[in-house]
C-alpha cells in the first residue's frame, strides 16, 4: 500500500533585487559637459577642451536619434595621444576591493565613416593616459580588449554600446543594442580594469 505524508508547510520568500544606482549621466542637452547625474565631465587638456563642440544631429549633418533631433557631443581628436574626459563617475569601491570593480557604463554613440576600421577608444582607467586604452572599438570595428573583439559597430550609425564589468569574477560582457554580443574573462579584483575615482571616456596613450 502507498500513503501521503504531510511535512511541515515550506515558506519561499522572494526578496526583490537591489536598486540600480545611477552615479554618472550626461546627455549634453544644455550644450556643455554638465552632468544630468552625478559630476560634471572635465577635458584631460587644453587639447581635448579645443577639439570639443556641442549642436545638434542636424546641425553636424549625421542621423538624428530614433528620427527625432538631438544635441549631441561632438569630438574629433586632433593629435594622437588624447586624454579625452575625465569622468569623477561617484560609485564607492565595490566588490571586495579597495576600487570599483562592479560597474556598467553605457554609450549612445555615432561613428562616422571616417573613423571607419581605426581603432576607437572607449574607457581609459589609466588617469595619467600613460598606456593604452582599455576598451576599444578594433579596426574590424568589433567591441573588446585583448585580442577578443565580438560585434559589428556600423559606420554612419547610432548604436547603444553597453560594457558590464564585474571584476570581482574577472568578467565582462558586451551589448550592442540591447544584443549580448560577447562574454570575455579579464583581469581581477583591483586590477587594471576596476575604477579609481575617475576614468577618462575615449581616452588613448597613442
């Protein structure tokens, strides 16, 4: 014979995650480098500060975002070696370490074809833009660091490029419009790609 056997009543309680925490946006609406959230951006040099504009899509003759026009910044680095703009991003050291090793940072970005197969510097964690950038667009025009580039960034485009770092597990992944693209293992805990209290955007040694 089979019976039924009643135990104690289980309680499943599901807790709901943990708020994301916007520490840093700029969407350039006023024209300057003004933050909308968080510390304003702030050119490496003179050199940068001299290469920077601000106008609309129209006004710079690109595509206007999702068919409406937009204000937008606008650079064209003039010498090589370029420090970009340093970014006090205002996230507290996470993760187990003494720096920002969890953190996302997100592009709306438009290259035009004459940047087309160069190399395209997102984020540089070095402050003093001593060595070379940390994330790149490569000059097959994919998205990554380290000889593992994955995703096509198109030339004339808008593209939301989105780079999720999680060095606690040396992980980062990679979106291109809203499509994960690539997971790669890098670096560590404090380690060349967690977060002092600022980085530079597009920032390159060479």
């Amino acid at each position: 014979n089979y019976g039924a056997k009643t135990s104690l009543v289980a309680t499943l309680t599901v807790l709901p995650a943990p708020p994301v925490k916007i520490t840093g946006q700029w969407n350039f609406d006023c024209g300057t480098l003004q933050a909308t959230v968080g510390n304003d951006l702030v050119p490496y040099d003179a050199t940068v500060a001299g290469d920077t504009q601000f106008g609309t899509t129209t006004g710079f003759s690109i595509a206007n975002i999702g068919g409406t026009p937009a204000q937008v910044l606008y650079f064209a680095p003039s010498v090589a070696k370029w420090g970009g703009y340093r970014m006090y991003h205002g996230a507290a050291p996470n993760g187990g370490g003494s720096y920002v090793n969890r953190y996302t940072v997100i592009y709306d970005i438009y290259y035009p074809a004459a940047s087309n197969a160069r190399w395209r510097s997102f984020l540089q964690t070095n402050t003093g833009n001593g060595n070379d950038g940390d994330i790149f667009v490569n000059t097959a025009n994919g998205i990554g660091i380290s000889s593992v580039y994955q995703g096509t960034v198109l030339a004339d485009t808008w593209h939301r490029i989105v780079f999720v770092f999680d060095q606690t597990y040396s992980s980062l992944k990679k979106y291109i419009d809203g499509t994960l693209v690539g997971i790669q293992t890098l670096g560590g805990l404090d380690g060349r790609w967690t977060l002092d209290p600022y980085a530079l955007l597009f920032g390159d040694n060479d």
